[in-house]
C-alpha cells in the first residue's frame, strides 16, 4: 500500500513524492473530478483538468500557491479522454503556462482529437444531432430539448479549447514526470480513453475506466463507435491481466484491489442486462425501458440524458447477442422487443 498523505491548504493529496491528486467541484452528481500532477525534471504533468468554472479555477490557483507552480513550469498537458469534466480546462491551463519561449503541449488520442471536433467545436451540428437522437429514443420533444439546452453550459465549461495540441498514441511507452508508463487504449466510457500503467511501481491512472465506488457510465451518443458495453468489457478482461497495486481514479477514493473491482464492474453491468431483458415485456422504446430500470421521477435532466444512453448500449447489446430485437418505426422512434 502506498500511503496518501494529505495536505491542508488546496484540494490536494500528495499520492507518493512525486504524483499528487488534485479533487476539482463539479456541479452535477459526481460532486468532484480527480485530475494529477507528476513531478518531473523537465518540468510538472497535468493529467486532466476539470471544468472550467470560477470554483474549478479558484480550486487550481490555491495548487499552484502551495505548489510554487509558475508559468513555465508545466511541461505537458494529457486529457486522457473529452468528457467536460477532463479536458474542460485544458486550455486555460495551457494560456495560464504559457510563456514567450513555449507552449506547454497538451496531448489526446487520436480518437479524442475527432470527439473533441464533434461534441465541443462543432455547436449547431451537434446539438441539431443530439436532440434527433433523443427523439429517435422516445423522449418527448419537450424533454429532449431540455437534454440538448444542457449542452450549451457544457460547451461553455470546455472553452477556451486548447491550442498546440499533440497526438499520443496507444501501446506505445510515454514518460509523465519521471515514471515510464504504457499508454492503453480504454474504449467503452469513452471512445477514446487512455489510460496509463506505471509496471514498476505497478501503478495505473485509470481515469474514468475503473471506479471504486459507482461503475462508469456506459453510453451510446450520435457520435459513439459501435458497441461500447461490449469493448468496455473486453478492456476489463485485458486489464485483469496487469498487476497492480493502486490505482488512480478519475473520480471518488483511490483503488487498492484491482482485480475485485475489476470483477465487481463486470458483475454489475451482468446484473444490468438481465434488468434491461425483465423490463422488455413487450416491444418498447429506449426511454420506455429507461424509466422502467431508472425510475426518472427521481432524476434531473442531466442525469435523464445518461440514463437513456447508458441503457442504450445495454439494449445494443442484448441485440448484438440476439436476445433481443430492435425495431425503427415510421416515426424513427427505435423499439426493442424479445428476440
């Protein structure tokens, strides 16, 4: 075990003498993102960022003040995937950096450089996409607008979007601070999650993939790659195999038994299925069989939008493996039946 020592002035936990976490407010139910520093020679690694927000900045400043962290000072920027939560700051993270002799870099997968034209850059377009989407799952107009409205708040917590942005390449080696690291594609929370292990402290940033204490949301949006659930499951698989001793999560308490978590996960989205297939008793809409799993009495507008998608890629899915039967109506509205 590797002890987390706190400290008082910032929301700051030094991991080991060289990786702190940093716990940044969100304003929705996650209440907090964890975004990284890695001490290095050539300078410090931010991994991740948070949203951009007053309470987000002010919470990054306090850092620097206790860090001594001054412009110059970061060598690179890695948004391990484009979710607002994490790549939300990286631009202002890399202007506040900035000096007249560089820019620090900030680095995503291939993949997430497409999501980040798709879902932030592009306004019109993906909002026009977004609200045919929830429609096409049954949503009622009024509450697919809403979905989409949420949308703009997001758009704005990502701006300013970064500048000099790199290209970091999965299964290859990188270096964050002074450790080596494997850079490991992480599909299914996002498609083009990286996450990075650190074999000879046994040591995995595992952003958004693994969670302690609720399971990654998993989705399909308009712009999502083909069966999510499934690659999100066979990436838990490929993890099993790596040992490791801690684990650094994107949100909530650091991870001590991988292995049991990995397998608890796995469980839960077992258990999610057999929900999603009792709740077909006959042929229904996503949003249908959301309420049904859900129960949106309970849930704000924001936490609707990752019901529906979530079970989505659940039905997609049972689909996949011929449980079920989808179905799209004059109206475009999907229906899902028993197979």
């Amino acid at each position: 075990m590797i002890a987390a020592l706190p400290t008082t002035a910032a929301p700051l936990l030094q991991i080991t003498p060289d990786i702190y976490q940093v716990e940044l407010p969100l304003p929705f139910a996650l209440r907090s993102v964890n975004c990284y520093l890695l001490r290095g020679s050539q300078g410090w690694t931010i991994l991740d960022t948070g949203l951009n927000s007053r309470a987000g900045r002010a919470a990054w400043a306090a850092v620097f003040a206790v860090l001594g962290l001054e412009p110059g000072d970061v060598e690179q920027i890695v948004v391990t995937h484009i979710h607002p939560d994490h790549v939300g700051m990286a631009g202002w993270l890399q202007a506040h950096f900035r000096t007249s002799a560089k820019t620090p870099p900030v680095y995503l997968s291939p993949r997430s450089v497409e999501e980040v034209a798709k879902v932030w850059a592009a306004a019109a377009t993906g909002d026009q996409a977004q609200a045919a989407f929830f429609l096409r799952c049954g949503l009622d107009a009024e509450t697919a607008q809403a979905a989409v409205t949420e949308m703009g708040p997001m758009r704005q917590a990502v701006q300013p979007l970064p500048t000099a942005v790199q290209i970091m390449q999965p299964g290859g080696r990188v270096r964050l601070g002074e450790r080596q690291f494997q850079v490991i594609h992480a599909p299914g929370h996002s498609d083009g999650q990286m996450i990075f292990y650190d074999p000879a402290d046994r040591l995995m940033l595992c952003a958004d993939q693994v969670l302690m204490r609720i399971s990654p949301n998993i989705s399909i949006w308009p712009s999502t790659e083909p069966s999510p659930l499934r690659r999100y499951l066979a990436s838990l698989e490929e993890l099993a195999q790596l040992d490791v001793d801690l684990a650094l999560p994107g949100h909530g308490v650091l991870i001590e038994e991988w292995a049991a978590r990995l397998q608890g996960i796995a469980e839960h989205h077992r258990v999610r299925l057999e929900e999603m297939v009792a709740a077909v008793v006959q042929p229904s809409t996503v949003a249908e069989i959301s309420r049904q799993v859900f129960n949106h009495d309970r849930l704000s507008t924001h936490e609707v939008r990752f019901a529906v998608t979530e079970t989505l890629a659940h039905l997609c899915y049972l689909v996949e493996d011929g449980r079920l039967a989808q179905d799209t109506g004059a109206d475009g509205v999907m229906c899902f039946g028993r197979g």
